[in-house]
C-alpha cells in the first residue's frame, strides 16, 4: 500500500518568525524604558531633601499642646496643630489594636512594609475608574504620611505627584521597617492617626467623642473609631452620627468574620447606641472661643505655643457660654423653622440631610442661618462667652470676631452720645421729614423710616427709641461725620467708616465683637473696656510669659453715659425691643436693636451693669433673612433667653446710680420748653445735664402754636433699619 502523506500545519511562531522577532525586541525595548522608568522615577521621587529618614522618625517627637482654662480654672481644650495626647503600646487595648489591623492592614504582622498581595486589585480598580480611588497603603506607608506630611503628602491623588508620593511611601516604608520593631510602629501610628473633629490618635479620640480613655472603651466605641480613618469627616460621630453607626457596624462584622469578637458579643455591640460625651466632658468646649484665643496667642508666641506646652488661663464663664450657645442655636431652629413667618432659605437640617464627606464646607459661605453671641464684663472687657456660628466642625469662620456686617441701628448709639457729649438735651428737637441727598454717582439718596412715614418734629428721646432713620441721618449731619467717627473710634470700632451720611444708620461695617464691646461704655457710665479674653500665660513649670492688663480709656462723663442709658432703657420700655425683652426682662437693662438694609443683618446689644451681651443674625452671603426681618423680633429674643438664664443663677445687679449733674425738669416735649399750666403741648418729666435743662416756659414763647394733629410719643414695636436704598 502507497504511504499516506500528512499535511504538518506550522504554528503562528513558525509562519511569522521576523514578526516574533520585531515584537520581541518591542517588548525587550519597552520593558526595558519601563522599568528605567520605574528606576527615574523612584530616584526622583527621593531624590537628596524629599524624603524622610527612619532616623528622623527614631527621634521624632509629637508637639506638645498648649492647655486652656476657664476663669475659674476648669480645662477647656487644647491648643496645637495637632490634639494629641500619647498612649503607650502596652496600655492601647488588644481589642483597639484589632480592630484597626482588620480594617487598615489584615496582614501588618507578616509583611515587611507593603503588602504586595493588595497591590494588583487596587490597580485592577483604579484602571476601571481611570483614577487613583483606591490605594493599597500599609499602616506603615500611612504613618510615613501621617508624621511627615509636608514630604508624603496623602491628599495627592493624581498625576505624577500622586505616583511620586506612593513611591515615597514605599521606599520609606521598606525602611521603617527593615529597622523599627512592628509594636513601636503601631504605637506611633495610633497616637499619630487624625480621627477627625480635631483629634489626633486613639487616646484623643476617645477623650473628645466619649469622654475617658481608651483604655476604657467598649468593642462598638473601638469600632467606631476604627471606622474613621477611611474617612473622618464623612464618619464623623458628631456630625453624621447615622453613618458612623453604620460604618461601625461594618467594622464590627469583618472582626466577626475574622474571629476577633464572637457572634453574641458583635449581635450586642451592633445594637449598642451611639453614646458620645457632652462638650464639656470631651474637651470640646467653646471651640470659636478657643480659636479665638489661639489666634491672639499664635500673635504673640508664634511656633512657641505649639511645641512648648504652655497653660493658657482665659476669662471665660463655662456657664454663660453653654447658656449662649443654647440660645442661639434655639432662636435660629425658631426662626428656620417659621416661628416668625416664612422661611425660604435651606435650613441647617436640610444641610447636614445632605452634606458630603468632606471636614467643612466652605467656610465663610455656609448656605444656612448664622449666628454669633458676644458677651463680655463692661468693667474689664473679659469675654465671658464667644459664639461665632453653629457648627464648628462644617465651618471654622468666626463671625464674631472675623465677619464685617453692617450694624444697622446699632450704630446709632454712636450718633447719640456724640449728640449728648455736644449738650443736646434728649428734648432737643429732630426734624423727621422727607430728605433727598446727592449721591456721588450723580443720583439722589432719599433714606426712609421702617414704617415708610415721617413724623415732623420729635424729641430726640423718642428718635432714639423709635429708631426713626431720618433724624438720626439729620443729627449726624449736623454734628458732622467725622464727630461721629471720632467717637466711633474711641468707643473702640477699628474699621473703616467713610464720611457718608449713611453711617448714621450703620451702612458701614464693623466685628461684631468690636461693636458689642462698645456698648461698655454705657453700662459702666462712661468707661469703654476693650474686649479681652486671657489673664495669664504660663509655661508647663508655672513661670509666667505674659500677664495682658485691660485696656480701659474714659469715653463720656458719668452724666452723659447715665443719660444715654436712660435713653436706650426706653427702647427696652416702649421702644423696637419692648416686646421681646421689656416685657420679659425685668432687672433694669438698656440696649438696642437693629436692622440693616432689605432685613439682611439683625442684632441686638444689650446691657446690665455687669453684663453686655450682643446677638447677630444673618446669612453668610447676604441676603434677605425673611419678609419684615426685624433685630427687636428676631435676634433680641435669644438675648432675653440668655439673660434671663444668667440672672437666674446670680444676683440681680444694681440700677445706675444718678449722678449729681443729673437734673429734671418738667418740660413740654413738643418745644424743649418748660411745662406750664397753659402750655398746648405733652407735659413729661425729662432728665437733663447741669446746663443743658430749657429755662424759658412754652408760655413766653412768642407765637407758639401746636399742631394739634402732633401724634404723642407712645409704646412702638417697629424695627429698625437702615434706609430701603443702598449708601452712596
């Protein structure tokens, strides 16, 4: 039989053997440029300065913070960059320890660094998302980060850099631990860790949220601390306290599933509640205070202050600020919750309902109500309480000592007293007439009343209490604006006031802190005290470093003050603010609303003989708060709630006491003259300054007719504001 012949099909390698020959050489090339890619850029990315040494990190040591405390002594917080107290490896729990191994680094005792194993899946799926959304850090490679951060920094997370600093931590991860035994490093990583809402490391951590020691916790609270590395801001107990129990939850089920806690106790600690400590309990005291207070000492100390470890005693009151805090924070719910009448702006729930997982929004433009609470000791100037917004983990801008917002009719006390200090009696006649005045634009400004009327000739009393616009604005003019000014300075308002007609009805800005400060003046019948919030500075050995003295400086005599005190008592009787504290407040108080163009700003201060306190009200970028927005309705009931608070747990203050160069007279309001029997006028008793008093009778004057359509001064719950135009 003929063979039969086999056709041999050659493979794909045999038929294209210049084509393997190409590709390989391709790939030789390529592999090749990779890997002195690889080479380029791991020399780059440590190239001599970029990179830290485990050197470094052996004699590493935490900055030690400054410590507050209150007038009375009690601790407030701690100042740093960085809160941090330090807890041995030994005394940090096994349970604790567990529990961010499971969740941080499974593997941390069996690899040398990084764990090569995770490396491919988070590739795998930044490749799918074409980002770097998933990392494969080691708690090594996170601790190099963590303690080196100008060097390693984490948050970057694309581009070169982003490659570059993973190299980085690569390599000085390797080296950490070829030379650092695996406890010291977990122990520096647990007291090193930022566990959001300003702690940093375990202890911190649960000092701030649950008020003792982690040697103290319970398996759901490691949990939830467990659950914040990934991140803290969106897990933030405080802030977000749905998500961190259901973040702490997960964590509990992956130390479940790992043996570490059995199926009864993780069923337990699932259902456990969130329990956090309260403010006080956790150092979280005051925090627009406490930064307050840190600013003023970075001024003075400079890095000293966060590496030395300095006792910092301040003048604040824990009582008065919790009682602040608490009324603001209900007038705002009231007032975003309709008390008052529509509310069309997103309300403080409505945000935190929706908040992303970043630490703050931005700062000074938070898009719900704001806040601040000033209130200070008239004889010194020592803050007592500091509130300055809601939420100051969402947002670190102080509007009680950083915002500029215009005062409104706050600022027509100013006008007042540089009135009285130029012997206007509180008869002197206003004129409440329609004004028109040039604008520098070339247009004309014709400023209006609240009430959208005038009133013709009225005493300056009732102009103050009525808060009638218009003859504040002709008062001003009169006396000239840069009286005013100049009395605006010595009552310590440091921002610019142009010389504009406007500023008699408070269009220009001012700190709130600088203007509830001013009102000192009054309430210590003529004393102004700048506003002062530390009394000593000591190092950790008790040596004093600094000792600030008050600034006080004579602004009115005693009978001028006393006069303005019994003007601003009116507003509180019959005047914008009778309703919401005359009615309801009853130790003697004098004070003043305001309300600034289209209801954007409302305030108001107030004062007792040992007290001032001022309320602010607004949103950051400015905007109408509601229809009619007045200071008297919404901003001075928070003011009463918190005084009424206060005097509740401490005596009542005296009245001010009248000076010798008070004098009355019974007087005919309608003329500045003195009353007699056939005067047409209103008959009323009015006090005077030595000198200042009428003495010619409504009798002798020649031709003195009334009208008798005059309206008497009366009860007035108008609000105050300023013009319906914009200043010129």
């Amino acid at each position: 039989m003929p063979k039969t012949k086999y056709r041999v099909h050659k493979t794909f390698w045999e038929r294209n053997p210049r084509l393997i020959r190409q590709a390989t050489l391709a790939a030789t090339f390529f592999a090749t440029f990779a890997l002195g890619g690889v080479i380029a850029a791991w020399t780059l990315a440590c190239r001599p300065g970029q990179c830290p040494t485990v050197d470094e990190l052996e004699h590493y040591r935490p900055r030690q913070t400054s410590k507050l405390y209150a007038a009375d002594g009690k601790f407030i917080a701690e100042l740093g960059l960085e809160r941090r107290t330090l807890l041995p490896i030994a005394e940090i729990p096994p349970m604790l320890r567990d529990a961010f191994l499971v969740v941080e680094d499974k593997r941390f005792y069996r690899h040398h660094g990084i764990d090569w194993f995770t490396i491919p899946g988070a590739v795998i799926a930044n490749l799918k998302t074409m980002s770097f959304s998933q990392g494969f850090s080691t708690i090594t490679m996170q601790l190099a980060g963590n303690v080196f951060p100008e060097r390693i920094n984490r948050r970057e997370r694309s581009g070169f850099s982003a490659v570059a600093r993973k190299l980085r931590e690569i390599k000085f991860a390797r080296a950490i631990d070829s030379r650092l035994p695996k406890d010291q490093v977990l122990e520096l990583y647990l007291n090193q860790i930022d566990l959001g809402n300003g702690a940093h490391g375990v202890e911190t951590a649960a000092q701030r949220y649950f008020g003792k020691s982690a040697r103290q916790l319970n398996l759901p609270e490691v949990a939830t601390l467990a659950a914040l590395p990934k991140a803290p801001g969106r897990y933030n107990p405080r802030r977000f306290p749905d998500r961190a129990i259901q973040r702490r939850n997960t964590v509990i089920e992956v130390m479940r599933q790992h043996g570490l806690v059995s199926d009864a106790d993780a069923s337990v600690a699932k259902a456990y509640p969130l329990r956090l400590a309260n403010r006080a309990e956790s150092g979280d005291v005051a925090p627009y205070y406490v930064e307050w207070i840190r600013q003023l000492l970075d001024q003075q100390f400079g890095a000293q202050l966060y590496e030395q470890g300095h006792k910092v005693y301040t003048t604040l009151d824990l009582e008065l600020q919790s009682a602040a805090e608490r009324a603001l924070e209900r007038q705002l719910r009231g007032i975003e919750s309709e008390r008052y009448g529509p509310y069309q702006h997103q309300t403080y729930e409505q945000y935190l309902a929706h908040a992303g997982s970043t630490d703050e929004a931005d700062g000074r433009n938070s898009p719900y109500l704001q806040g601040a609470f000033v209130a200070l000791d008239p004889r010194s100037g020592a803050v007592r309480a500091l509130v300055g917004g809601r939420d100051f983990s969402d947002s670190k801008f102080n509007r009680a000592v950083q915002a500029l917002r215009q005062p409104g009719s706050t600022f027509k006390p100013v006008v007042y007293a540089a009135a009285v200090q130029n012997r206007r009696p509180p008869t002197y006649i206003l004129d409440d007439s329609p004004l028109s005045l040039p604008m520098v634009q070339g247009d004309t400004w014709g400023p209006q009343n609240y009430d959208m009327q005038f009133e013709g000739q009225i005493p300056m009393r009732r102009a103050l209490y009525e808060s009638r616009n218009v003859p504040a604005i002709r008062l001003g003019m009169e006396l000239g604006e840069q009286t005013v000014v100049d009395m605006a300075r010595r009552l310590g308002i440091t921002t610019a006031i142009p010389l504009y007609p406007s500023i008699h009805i408070g269009a220009a800005s001012v700190y709130p802190l600088e203007m509830v400060a001013a009102f000192s003046t009054f309430a210590t019948l003529g004393t102004h005290a700048r506003a002062m919030g530390i009394t000593k500075v000591e190092t950790a050995k008790g040596e004093v470093l600094w000792t600030p003295e008050p600034v006080r400086a004579p602004v009115l005599a005693p009978e001028e003050a006393w006069l303005m005190v019994d003007m601003m008592k009116d507003v509180v009787r019959r005047g914008s603010a009778a309703a919401s504290v005359g009615t309801q407040f009853r130790i003697p108080s004098g004070g003043k609303t305001g309300t600034t163009n289209d209801g954007t700003d409302v305030w108001y201060i107030g004062y007792t003989s040992d007290l001032v306190a001022g309320v602010w009200i607004g949103l950051d970028r400015p905007d109408r708060i509601k229809a009619n927005a007045q200071g008297g309705v919404l901003a001075a009931p928070a003011w009463t709630a918190f005084m009424t608070e206060v005097y509740r747990r401490k005596p009542a203050p005296p009245d001010w006491p009248r000076p010798a160069a008070i004098v009355t007279r019974t007087v005919d309001l309608l003329s500045n003259t003195l009353w007699t029997r056939d005067c047409p006028g209103i008959e009323a008793t009015e006090s005077f300054i030595t000198g200042t008093e009428p003495t010619i009778s409504c009798s002798l004057m020649p031709g003195m007719t009334v009208d008798t359509a005059a309206v008497p001064p009366r009860d007035s719950a108008r609000a105050d504001s300023a013009a319906r135009r914009p200043p010129p």
